[in-house]
C-alpha cells in the first residue's frame, strides 16, 4: 500500500457544504452535520482498472483508494467482505420475482456488516497511534468495534442501551470489551461519546452519526461487491434495513462513485427500512421535507433498528431521493412473518431488522411498486443468533418423546 493516501482531498458538510482537512474528528463546527469524505476521482480514476479493483488481503486493502487509510500501518482484517450474493428461487417464486438476490451480510466475521466500517475505523484509529476506542450501540457495532479492538489489541469500551440484547452483550464481552450499559437509548449513549472523548481521550468509533466520519465509508463495499458479483451491471432496486441511516447513505455513495468511474452502469434505486414504531424518513421523503422528526421511546422488537432519530438520517433521505428510491416502515408482525419466510425458503436466519428488508420487499410487490420482472438485491445485514430471545413464543420446542421407534414416529 501507499505511503500515504493522496486521494482524499477533504471532508466536506452535507448540509453547509463547509470544507475541512483530512483528520478532523468530528462533525461540522457550523451546523453540526455529518461530515462526508472527498476524494479526488481524477486520481482514483488514473489508479484504478476493473480488474485490478476489489483485489487485496483485506477489504482495505482491496478498495484503498476510495477508503480513508493512509497506508501507513497494516490494516486490521478479520476477513470480513466478499460475502455471497445468493440467487434466491424459492423465496423469488414466493413472491413472483423473476431476479431476487441476497446479500448475505451475515457471513462477515462478528455476523452484520458492521465489520466493514469497523475494520475501516479501527484501521484509521491505529494509523493515529490511538490504544483506547469506544462507541455507542444497540449491540452489533459494540460487538463488532470489541472484536477488532481485540484483534489490534487496543482497550474498548461500548456504551450501549441497558435494553439491548444479552447475546449482543455477550458477545462484546467475550471479545474482552468493558461494557457500559445506561439507563437511556442509543441516541443517549451516541451524545457520551465526544464528551468521554473531551473527558478522557476515548477515541470514539461509531458506525453512524456526526462523529468520527471514517468508518462509515467501509460500508459502501457492499454496493462494490454487489456490483461486481452482477458484472458490473447494477440491479433495479436494493433493499437496506435503516437504523443511524450510515448504511444506506454510504452504499448511494459507493454506487454512485461506480459511475462517475465507468465501471458499473446507473445506480440502482435504493429502499430504506424502517421498523413502523420508528420510521422517522418516511414522512420527509413522501412530503418532499428534510426536517427528520424525533420519535419518543419507539417500541419494537428489532433493536438494531431502534432509535429515536437517525444521526446520519439527512444522508440517508437524500441518497433514498437521489436514487429514486421509497422510505419504509414496516411492523414487528410483517418482520417476524419475513424472517420465517427467509430461514424456511432460503435457509438464511436474519435478525428481525435484517428480515425487515424482505417484508418491505413483500409489501412493494404487492402494491405494484416493484415490477416483478426487475432486479432486486435485499442487504441482509445481521445474524438471527444474535436475537433468538424474541423469538421464545414463536418457536416452542416439542416435549420429549420415548427413546424408541415409535416415539419418535409419534413427533415426526
């Protein structure tokens, strides 16, 4: 890798347009807005070739030129990237689709996609000599940020919601992070962040929202693969869950950098999931606003989706509108109906916020939204083994039978 990567040329404000040098920390010092990495594409276009993009150790290393690393230090990999894009037929039959495929997210090594951003911000915090991250979570980013702290042996601390799932949880702590549950939301724990930064130097690594905007580019590589398993022939529609709103908005951006360097076609039209508790862009989008409402206290069982207000929301509603695309919400109920769905016909157990994308699927067909003769992608992003508590009513396990042939006739 280089020795520095010369073609990040500045973050720049989505709201202000207000430009800043390569390693500020956090957001924009006029508006507060999300920040967004700028690259100079003349050069990434002169460095670049189809077949030499995606190709490397690490997913850093494979799209290192529209990723914000130095180069300077080697990246911090678990392996993550380069998961399936699964031809779905049975799911596809079910639903009257001609083309639907899967982007099994949850193959990368912590289970969600996550790990894209993280080993981005985790390799971006060791090029700057930092030993002691944290972030705020609904439980995937914090079990995420835990493993690959581990793997850089860095110190990790996750301020997390007291509510969030136990296997999540668990997980983080296996990793050997130090765990910090408030009595608050992610949006609490998401606002700690820059003052334990300003307290005591945690350098905070967040996969959405206003601080720190590195990481979040990680997540776009999912638009590279996605393009590249398709020969660089984008579908019509890709389907993402929506939380903090970073993965929606950084995959636009991935699609759209695509183009402008002719190697894949026209960006597909996107489609933002929201848990109906909790579907604060809907309303923008249909009304044709930007002004994002807060939710009070959302109740729903797909935490990793669960928030009160979408920190990268004004991204993600632009890229949803840039695209062409529609903004969701859909109910704890068509979630659950949607993971059955998916784990029964395709053998994919997703969380209940990764299934959400199939029922939105579901809905957009059925209204004539979606035509059934185009191209869809649903970004499965999450596991379902990180949120089998919800799950104890649905599926209760049959009593024990007799150890003979004929007990276990009796239960088959």
């Amino acid at each position: 890798m280089r020795e520095s990567n010369v073609y990040v040329k500045a973050l720049k404000c989505i709201s202000c347009s207000t430009e800043y040098a390569y390693g500020k920390l956090f957001s924009c010092d006029k508006c507060h807005e999300f920040l967004d990495v700028v690259y100079d594409m003349e050069s990434v276009a002169e460095a670049l070739s189809k077949s030499r993009f995606g190709r490397g150790n690490s997913l850093v290393e494979k799209y290192s030129q529209l990723l914000p690393v130095k180069g300077t230090k080697p990246a911090v990999s678990l392996g993550e990237g380069d998961t399936p894009l699964l031809t779905s037929h049975r799911l596809a039959e079910a639903m009257g689709l001609k083309k639907l495929y899967l982007k099994d997210e949850t193959r990368n090594p912590s289970g969600t996609f996550k790990d894209r951003s993280v080993s981005v911000g985790v390799t971006v915090a060791g090029e700057n000599d930092v030993m002691d991250v944290s972030t705020a979570s609904t439980g995937n980013a914090g079990a995420s940020l835990a493993a690959y702290s581990a793997r850089a042996g860095m110190k990790c601390r996750i301020i997390i919601p007291a509510t969030a799932s136990p296997t999540k949880l668990v997980q983080a702590m296996a990793y050997g992070a130090t765990i910090i549950p408030i009595q608050g939301s992610v949006d609490a724990a998401l606002s700690l962040l820059r003052e334990a930064h300003d307290a005591w130097g945690w350098y905070p690594i967040p996969t959405s929202g206003p601080i720190n905007p590195y990481q979040a580019e990680g997540a776009k590589t999912i638009a590279y693969e996605i393009s590249s398993q398709l020969k660089h022939k984008p579908p019509d529609w890709v389907f993402y869950p929506i939380c903090g709103g970073d993965n929606i908005a950084a995959n636009w951006k991935g699609f759209k950098e695509l183009e402008m360097l002719n190697m894949a076609g026209i960006p597909p039209k996107l489609v933002g999931v929201q848990a109906s508790a909790c579907d604060s862009l809907v309303e923008p989008l249909r009304e044709g606003h930007e002004r994002i409402r807060t939710i009070r206290n959302p109740k729903t069982i797909a935490s990793s989706i669960c928030i009160e207000y979408p920190p990268t929301g004004l991204a993600a509603l632009r890229a949803i509108k840039e695209s062409k695309g529609v903004a969701i919400g859909v109910t704890d109920e068509e979630m659950l109906e949607a993971q059955s769905l998916l784990a029964a016909r395709e053998g994919l157990f997703a969380e209940p916020a990764s299934a959400s994308v199939v029922a939105a699927l579901k809905r957009l067909v059925d209204q004539g939204v979606v035509a059934r003769e185009d191209t869809v992608v649903c970004v499965i992003t999450g596991t379902g083994l990180k949120e089998t508590a919800v799950l104890r009513e649905r599926y209760v396990l049959p009593r024990a039978v007799p150890a003979t042939k004929e007990g276990i006739a009796s239960a088959a």
